[in-house]
C-alpha cells in the first residue's frame, strides 16, 4: 500500500512540475504495488484452500477410523 501512495505522490509531482519521466514513473510504482497485492491475495486463496481440503481430509479419514462394524 506504501508504494501505492508513494507512486502516487510521484505522478502528482511529475505532473505539476511538468516532468513526464517522474509522472510515469509514479503511475508504474502503482501498477507494481497492484499488481504485488493481487499475487498476493492469490496466494492467500490458494493456501486457504489447501488447507480447507487437507482438513477435510483429515476428518473423513478420522470418520472412518472411528465407526464402529456392525454386529451382524
């Protein structure tokens, strides 16, 4: 998120002084601070929904270890 905010500081700077190498380079601290966030969140889902089915895993193998035979 800081770098968000840094980059748009940037491009504010570039475009009052009139410098478009400082205003891009602003707009591409941005895209870079997006683009980090969004792999992030997607490694987030990904680990939460290994974790999900590793639990369920576990619970249908401890289901199956705790049913008792039937006596007949």
């Amino acid at each position: 998120m800081k770098d968000e905010i840094k980059g748009k500081a940037d491009e504010l700077k570039g475009k009052l002084t009139g410098n478009k190498s400082e205003e891009m380079k602003g707009k591409a601290e941005q895209a870079a601070d997006k683009v980090r966030r969004a792999g992030r969140d997607i490694r987030e889902d990904v680990r939460e929904k290994t974790d999900e089915e590793r639990d369920k895993e576990a619970r249908e193998r401890e289901a199956e270890s705790v049913r008792e035979p039937k006596p007949w």
